[in-house]
C-alpha cells in the first residue's frame, strides 16, 4: 500500500475534525480520495449519496482504535 505524507492548515484541520468527529484523519481522508476517485471516473460512476450514508453508518459502528479499557489497562500497568 502507498502512503502520502501532507500538512493541513490549522483552519482545514479544525473543518475535517467537524465533518469526520473523532475518527482517524487518516481513514477520513482516504473515504474523501475514494470519492472523488469515484467522482472523476465519468458520469454515473459517482457514489450515490445513499451509499456516502450507508459507509459513514458503518464506520460509525467500528469501535475505536484505543478503547476506554485499552487507556484503563495502559495507566495501570504504569502505576506498577
């Protein structure tokens, strides 16, 4: 898999954090390259925006990549 190294603005940073909330940077922004890959392919090969919805649902239901038990577990074995 390759992999891309930016820097985003402060101000875009602060917009992607509002339309994507709490979820890794990195996996919102490769759902935005994959749209706009889909987007660029021709007509009618644009996502539907009921299968924008649908995905978006889904990742909403991942669990986090750190859990509160992970963190609860981690601090305890440091007090150790």
């Amino acid at each position: 898999m390759g992999q891309i190294k930016i820097r985003i603005p402060e101000d875009m940073d602060a917009e992607l954090e509002k339309a994507f909330p709490g979820e890794d940077k990195a996996a919102a922004i490769l759902h935005i390259i994959e749209a706009e890959m889909a987007r660029r392919r021709g007509p009618g090969m644009e996502p539907k925006f009921e299968d924008l919805v649908e995905e978006v649902i889904r990742l909403r239901k991942e669990p986090p990549y750190v859990t509160d038990e992970d963190i609860r577990r981690a601090r305890e074995e440091l007090r150790r």
